[in-house]
C-alpha cells in the first residue's frame, strides 16, 4: 500500500535493513500531524477526527486528538532542540488557551474535566500527554505562555492529582503530571503525594524479568512498553536524576529489553497480543527509550532495526488511510481489534514511539549500522518465569510466537464469567503474523471442555512453571473452565497445560481432571486466511483423533478478511491426557508434522515423546508439572 505522505528516499548504506533514517521519522511525524491538524476546532483546543466515537463521549475524543498528536509535536520539535519549522508548538500553545478557558462547558473549544476514572477518566490520560509534551517543550512553549494561561493550565492539570484513577498504569498519568508542575517550580505536597503514590504501587506490580503486571492482577502485555517502563524512566532522564530509584527503573527497562527485542518478527511486526492494539507502533517506545537513555541491552544499529522496522511495518500495510489518518485497528480498520474506550484519535498513543527522536542526528542509534533483530540472527526459545510466558522464534520464516500461561485481565476480585472472554488474553498463543479470532467464531489456540452441548473458555490463568534448554522451552499453567448458558463452572473441573517450544514444533500437552461423564475436548491450531503464504498444522498424538478437522472463521482476523483453523477433537470423562503437535511456518512449512515424532508413551499423569531424526526425548509429567528434554 502507498504511504499517504512523501518520505525521503531510502538509505540503505546506514540501514541495510529498513532503509530508514532519522528524516524518515521526522517526515512520518509531520505527515501524521498535518492529517490530523485538518480536524481541529478554530481555536485549536479540540481535533475531532472523523469516525466511531468512544463510549466517553466526542469531547473527550477531541481532547484526546489534541493530546496524543501533542505528543508527536513534541518529541519532534525536543530531538530537533526547538526546531519548529512547521509552528506545531504555535497551534498547541492556541489549543492550550482556548482548551482552559472554561473548562467543562459544552462549547466549541472547552475541554472536559478531569473526574475519577468510573464518572469521566478519559481526561486523565490525556493529561499525561499534555503534561508530558509541555515538559519536553517547556523552554519554547510554556515559557512562552502568559501567566494567566499557565495558571490555568495547571488548574486544568491538577484534576488529574485530585481524582481517583483507574486501578492500573493510570496511576502513572497523575505521576507524570506531577512530575511536570514540579519541573516548572509548581510543586507541592500535591503533586509529591502522587508520585509516592505511583512509586509504591509500581513495586508492588514489578514481578521480575522486566516485567510490570497491569495492576494487582496478572495482565501482562503492550502496556509494559508504552506506559509502565515509558513514564518512570523517562521522567528520570528528563529530570537528570541519576539517583538509586531512576538507576532501578532503568534497569528494570534493560532487563525487560533483553527479552522483549525478541518479540518482533523479521517484517517488524510485534506481536498481536493484549490490549489497545490500535497504538501499533508504539510497541517500539520502550526500544527508543532504552537507546536514548542508555538503559538497553541492545546495540545502537539493532534499536535502529527494531524501531524503524516496525515503523515501516505499519506504514506499508494501511495504518494511515488515504488522508494520512491513522484508523483503528492494526492495518486498516479492524473493529475487532477495539476496545469499548477507543476512539478516532486513540491510535496516536502511537506517538510514544517518536521518543526515538529525542536521540540528536549524532546520536549512535542515527548514526550506526543497522543490525539484524533476534529473530534474524538464529532460532531462539525463551522462557519468562515471571510473567509465565514462553517466546519461540524462527530465523527461516521470521515469525515469533508467545505462548501464554500466565497472563489474563481478570482483576483480583473479579469473578470468571465466560461473557467477557477476552480474545487479546485468552488464547495459549499468539504470534507476529496471525491474530486471535473474534469472540463470536471458533477460538484459535484454545482447548474447549464441552459439557452438555456447552464449549468452554480459559478466563483466570494460573502459572504453574517455565524452563528452557538448549535450543527448547517450556511453559504450563492450569485454569477452570468456564461455561455459558449454564452453570458457569463443573465442580472440580481443571485443565492443565503445558507447551513445549522446539524449532518450530509446540508440543502441546494438556491434563484434564474432574470432567463428568460423556465429556468431550476439541482444541484448535493457528488462525490463518487463504491467501496467506502461512502454513497452520495441528496433529493428534495422544487423546485426540490423529488429523483435524478445518472449521472456519468467517470474521477472519486482523491479518486476513476470512480464516480457517484446525481442530482436533476427543474424549473426556475423569482424568484424561491429550497430546498434539502444533506448528506456524512460512511456506513451505516443516513437513507432516506425523513425521516429526517417531514414539508416543503415554501414562496416567505423564507422557513422553521420542523426536525424529535424532531430536531427543521430552517427557512432562504432572502432579507436580515438571519438564525434561535429553539428547539422544
């Protein structure tokens, strides 16, 4: 697809890979802001962009669309040292008068309030944007701003201090709010009260790895990135602290990107995993941020390769419309990729991505040759405990898949309630060239128990443990089925599952206990469309008929219009084990995957699988999961 904006013209001496510069990045960011600047009101306080309203309202969704394009402006005009060519710092500074005046009326350019997050939240995010883009411009715009201006942007601002967030990241935006008032000698016991606040509540979602949970649950996903690593860290190098608790946030985000640059493909796709998929490539941010403040693993060419891939990645494939708008969805539009709270202007979250652009043109991640990505360099399995997630990339395909058994969105006191699956978190995989199946078709990657006519699905997920070897890995977590149109849940009904990662092979074992009589079992493979140069296999090896059957998905995904998947089916009753292999390939695909075991053991509470061509054996067992692989 046509890029609705002109670039510069490659350069593949620097980047070899993607062919993109510095220049691009600041092209892209103009592009991006000239599309939306066409929608804004005449005193430049709302931009009301063009299609779906959110469920907060079109008001809000203005904000939103002054906001999260300020963002763009701003690291734009911060990584050019106040460099405006363009005079976008002009039109914020309007928006920023008009927006304040009257804050809550229901007129043309008046911004809503800032209330707690169940009455009108949607405003709070948005004033760590504005906070955050005032920040990073503060020399040029608000130094700039009358007095009168600044104290009622800051009135408008403290809402966000004096109101409750949402039980998450949320938490952040009144930080980073605070973090601005005090940065322009506007601090208070105010605005310390929210960052302690913030602070405490991080330490308490920091589970290891690099790893932030959303909240007090167990959601693990894009937010990490673009919110739970982006605004302590980047706070901390705006701020030149260089003290004990910036240090531990910067290695947090280190540790956290030596495992996550292995989640984008070898086409610079991340992976289609949890929610607010709309903001694309802000799943680059936290690589940015970690090459502009040093805290990265990564050499400077290999950020360059991984930020700038995946920002051509979206480019490429119908992000931005015909008007240069980004749509929501992951291409093109995708509804069901979308959350309730998305709007026409929530996709330019992806804007946190230009923080690359804070690095100067001399900077190495400008200036050094582009490197190949993980995926590009050799297969690789990687076990996350903390998360309990297992990541398996292949070099000859590109693709990266992520086996989930130990993320959900079920929050700590919410009960499992099988009406509000959640295809983003739901589903044992996912992967950088394949998206979950909308909620009304057949599930992908996901073992049913059929009870009485009745299929059901994996709500709270429960780790129960992640290894790796030498070129393998391992992940397991058991779940209650939950059930629809009847009894939400069997008693003593438990699935436990555990997902060997092996080249391309999954190894897919899976326990189930308590499940009445007549009880039958059916498990799906990878979603994939007709046209798709993918091959999607699933063979039986234990418990399941030997071959699938394909089923349909009419709905298709966010990579193809109409999918097919497919499904294995058996029975249940008691305790019974089920044993297939799964695989995601470019074509041509690895071969029968009948030929890639040559020995199936099954027992009770354990199986073991003998490898073809001298791969080894691999025996998991249960009651407890543990998990072993010898050589032959």
């Amino acid at each position: 697809m046509s890029i609705p904006f002109e670039l510069p013209t490659e350069d593949r001496a620097p980047s070899p890979y993607t062919g993109y510069t510095r220049a691009h990045w600041e092209a892209v960011a103009d592009g991006l802001l000239w599309a939306a600047w066409r929608w804004s009101t005449p005193g430049s306080a709302l931009l009301d962009l063009p299609g779906r309203p959110s469920r907060s309202g079109v008001r809000s969704d203005g904000l939103e669309g002054f906001a999260r394009t300020f963002l763009a402006a701003a690291f734009r005009v911060a990584g050019a040292e106040g460099d405006d060519p363009h005079g976008w710092l002009d039109r914020y500074a309007s928006g920023l008068d008009s927006g304040t005046r009257t804050p809550g009326r229901e007129d043309t350019e008046s911004w809503p309030l800032i209330l707690d997050h169940d009455v009108q939240g949607q405003p709070m995010v948005e004033s760590a944007s504005v906070a955050l883009g005032l920040r990073l411009t503060t020399p040029w715009l608000w130094k700039n701003l009358d007095a009168g201006v600044q104290d009622r942007v800051e009135e408008w601002l403290r809402g966000a201090l004096r109101h409750v967030p949402a039980p998450n990241n949320w938490y952040l935006f009144p930080y980073t709010v605070a973090g601005f008032l005090e940065s322009v000698g506007r601090g208070d016991r105010e605005t310390a009260a929210a960052r302690q606040r913030a602070l405490e509540l991080m330490e308490g979602w920091y589970r290891g790895d690099g790893w932030y949970a959303d909240g007090d649950g167990r959601a693990f996903d894009h937010y990490n990135g673009w919110a739970l690593h982006l605004y302590p860290v980047l706070e901390a190098h705006l701020a030149g602290d260089t003290g004990p608790v910036a240090a531990r946030y910067g290695e947090r985000l280190r540790t956290h990107l030596d495992g996550y640059a292995l989640m984008f493909g070898g086409d610079g796709a991340p992976l289609h995993y949890g929610r607010s998929l709309a903001y694309r490539f802000a799943a680059s941010a936290a690589v940015g941020l970690g090459a502009v403040t040093g805290h990265t693993p990564l050499a400077p060419g290999a950020s360059r390769r991984l930020v700038s891939g995946n920002l051509r990645y979206f480019l490429e494939r119908g992000a931005p419309t015909d008007d240069g708008l980004l749509s929501l969805g992951w291409h093109g539009p995708h509804e069901a990729t979308l959350q309730p709270y998305s709007g026409p202007a929530s996709p330019y979250w992806a804007s946190k991505a230009f923080v690359s652009l804070l690095a100067p043109a001399g900077h190495p991640l400008w200036t050094a040759t582009e490197e190949p990505t993980p995926v590009e360099e050799a297969d690789r399995v990687l076990a996350l405990p903390a998360p309990g997630l297992l990541v398996q990339a292949t070099r000859a395909d590109g693709i990266v898949r992520l086996h989930n058994h130990g993320s959900d969105h079920v929050r700590p006191h919410e009960g499992e309630v099988a009406a509000e699956d959640d295809p983003h978190y739901g589903r044992q995989a996912y992967s950088t060239r394949t998206g979950p199946t909308a909620v009304t078709n057949v599930a992908d990657n996901h073992l049913s128990v059929h009870v009485n006519g009745r299929g059901s699905v994996r709500r709270r997920v429960h780790p129960l443990g992640t290894g790796q070897g030498e070129g393998w890995g391992w992940a397991a977590s058991w779940h209650r089925p939950v059930f629809a149109g009847g009894p939400p849940m069997v008693p003593g009904l438990r699935v436990e599952s555990v997902t060997v990662a092996k080249g391309p092979y999954e190894l897919r074992v899976h326990r189930v206990t308590g499940a009445p009589c007549g009880a039958r079992v059916t498990h799906t493979g990878w979603a994939t469309g007709p046209e798709e140069p993918l091959v999607s296999a699933l063979h039986g090896l234990h418990g399941w008929s030997p071959e699938p059957e394909a089923v349909r998905a009419p709905q298709g995904t966010a990579f193809t219009q109409w999918a097919e998947l497919p499904r294995l089916s058996g029975e249940a009753g008691g305790a019974s084990l089920h044993v297939c292999l799964a695989a995601l390939t470019g074509e041509p695909g690895p071969g029968p995957l009948a030929d890639a075991v040559t020995e199936v053991v099954p027992g009770e509470r354990e199986v073991e699988v003998v490898w073809a061509h001298g791969g080894g054996r691999t025996r998991v067992s249960f009651e407890p999961v543990r998990v072993t692989h010898t050589a032959d």
